[in-house]
C-alpha cells in the first residue's frame, strides 16, 4: 500500500512542522506570563456564548484576550467587541485539508496582533469540530471542551481523542435536559471510559449554571494570580 | 512561501484522487441502479435518530441500505440493526487528515459489504463534521445536510461551503424552538445568503414532525419508482 505510506508521511510531517510551531508559541507565551486555553466543541456547542459570559463575570478580575478560529465571518469576534478586550479573528479557509482545525502556524500569525504581556488569559476558541483540533498542538497550557447535551450521550465513543485529550470538560445546555432523551449518567459512563480523571463541570451557557464553577477554575490557573511574573 | 504552495499540490494531488475513485463510485452506483445520499451534519445534529424514523416509515416502500462513517466504534450501525436492513460500518481512524470525513476510497471499501442490486436507495452517513466532508465527493447523487436548531443561525454563514453544496437542507430538532433563543427567520435568511435555492425541511427526528416531507423527497428522488431499470 504505497499511497498509504506517503499519505502518512505527508501527514507525520505536516504534525512535526506543527509542533515545532507550537514550541515556539509556547515559549513565547511564557515569557509574557500568559496562561492559554485551547477551547473546542462541535460547532453551536456554546463556545462563543460561554466566552460572552465568562468575559462579563471575570471583568476587572483577570485580563483575558481572545483568539477566535473560524473557517469563514468574524461573526464570533464581533460578537466579543463590546467587552473592549484585545480580540483577533483567524480565517482558516486558505488553510491545509480543509482547514477544520487551527495550528499552531495560524496561532503564530494571529498573536501578532495581541499585546500578550498585557494578557494574563488567552482564550484560543478554535473551529467547531471534533475531531481535527484535538490533533494539532498550538502551544496551550489547558485545553477544555465544550460538548452539549444535545449532541446526545455517545459522543466520547465516537471522538475519543478530542474527550480524551481535554483537561477540563464542561457539559453544556444543561437548562435544556428536561426537554431531551439525553441519558445523562450514561455520558458520564462513556466520558470515564475515555477519560477518567478530568473535571466536569456541568454549565448552562444561557441561564449561568455552572459558570461560576468554570470561572473559579479559570482563576485557579494562573500560575502566578498575584502578577508577580518577573518577565512582565 | 514555498511550504504553502507544496501543501496546496498536495492538497490538490488528494481531491484529484478522490474525484477519480468518486466518479468510480458512481458508475457502480449507476450500473446497480442505486440512488445514493451523502447524508452530512455536525456531530449530533440528528443523522441517526433521523435515519432510525425513515427506516420506519419507508419499511417496505423503498430498499433502503446505510454505509456508516464514523471516526470510532460500531454505534451507530448496532443501533440500525433492528430494521434487518443490509449496514456497513466504515471507521475512518487510520485515514488522512484526521480522518473527521469519509473520503471516495473509504466508501469504495465499504462497497464491498453491500449488495448494491437490491438496495434503491444507498443512505450514506458521513463523519459528523461541517467543513471537510463537503469538501470530498463520495459518488454520491444528492447531499443532504441536516442543521440542528441547538446550532445557532450563524451556521450557515460559519460553514458556507457545506450549506452551499447541499441540495436539500433539513432544519432538525425543532421541537426544542420554544426552549431555545434560536431566531428561525435569521437562520433562513443566513441559509438563503449562502443557498437560496435548496429546499428545506423543519423536521424533527425525536417528534416524527416533518419526517413525512423528507420521505416523500426521497421517495420522488428514484429516477424509476417502478423498478424498471434497465441495470437491476
């Protein structure tokens, strides 16, 4: 199977050439003390809602950024202006395969335009999918995902990489369990079975369930809460 | 930028490829007399349960057979067992890219499990994925997207590409409307910006709303309801 073997090639490559990226970002968030999440979920999982309401209870307590990843509109950065945050949209439709995820090279291009050291959070909110952008590194410390109950029970099955790679799952839509089939327990059988030991926290995006817990967590992170980085 | 230009010959050299093996695809289509669906979404929009409500009401009425293309596991394919229809599983883990679509070559394989002859009608359930699934013909005569109202209404204009090439959209879940913020008539008008021509359905696979339209799509799609093909 010849074409195999330079499909995997290509694609091994492709992933080297994206973690050495993703090295360099890291190095360079680090410097600037900027802690940084990697946020994924399907698409219309809540990601941008959630941000919108993590932004409005976290004001005055942290400096976030926000780097959103979409294949086309800055739909989701505009929606983030009015909080007067640095925000900076990344475009991945000229991108490699299909451009369902964001890399670490997109990342690079777009932190040029982020005054990191005035960052103490960069919240990268990458493409709704859920498989692409869990294989590509972009130099984060955490990464959380988002998965809805609408999107029913089976889904740490059926992605185990994304599941299994999150540090932080948030189990959204909560406020609407009464309305749907969705087997709760049974997600979090299937959510142990691919990934035991991260937190989850349930959260309603609309109704505010649950941020509180999420924004605590997010405080938590940062490595130095008193601002005392040297490199500041 | 030397390193974009290798990766887009690259990308091309794949899509020319699949193209290929796809126009394979459909001539064993065409020879079989097999009508065939690309059904597409993002993951948990609906494909299954949708799929589960069609089996049940086209019983008898059309030769229904389903490739199911999942990253991981059987589930989807265990659960349309009950209707003793012929499935095949397709896991796309091993492939390019990710795997997060079926690709030509990956449903030329699963070909081999099914008895193209007596199936009508050939439903095939790709990855759950708004971006590249759009982006890799599988032989198919008709796509068919479904977008859940838990979404949002920016969809279409997120994931331009798969709304634009889909000839028939199905807006799911709407038994959920009066529980959510989903402004229905922006959605349409999203989707009208992108595609204003593909039909489209409000439908709802937990209620049984709407599945009665989309059945009478698909039976009308048969190029000969009599069964009279020349090729069978």
């Amino acid at each position: 199977m010849e074409r195999t073997v330079a499909k995997t090639l290509v694609v091994e490559g492709v992933l080297n050439a994206n973690d050495a990226i993703a090295q360099a970002n890291r190095e360079q968030f680090d410097r600037a003390g900027t802690y940084v999440i990697n946020l994924m979920s399907s698409p219309g999982a809540g990601k941008t809602t959630l941000l919108e309401h993590t932004l409005e209870r976290l004001d005055g307590k942290l400096r976030i950024g926000v780097l959103e990843g979409d294949v086309q509109t800055t739909v989701d950065a505009d929606r983030l202006l009015r909080f007067g945050i640095p925000v900076v949209q990344v475009n991945t439709d000229p991108g490699f395969g299909g451009a369902c995820h964001l890399d670490a090279n997109m990342v690079h291009h777009g932190l040029g335009a982020l005054p990191l050291p005035a960052i103490d959070l960069l919240i990268i909110e990458n493409v709704g999918n859920l498989v692409c952008p869990a294989e590509f590194k972009v130099g984060e410390d955490s990464r959380v995902m988002i998965s809805s109950v609408t999107e029913g029970e089976d889904k740490p099955l059926k992605y185990p990489l994304m599941f299994r790679s999150a540090d932080l799952i948030l189990v959204n839509k909560v406020d609407l369990l009464p309305h749907l089939d969705f087997d709760l327990p049974q997600f979090l059988r299937n959510l142990d079975a691919v990934n035991p030991t991260a937190p989850r926290f349930l959260v309603s995006a609309r109704t505010g369930q649950g941020v509180e817990d999420w924004c605590a967590w997010l405080l938590a992170r940062r490595p130095n809460a008193g601002r005392t980085s040297p490199t500041d």
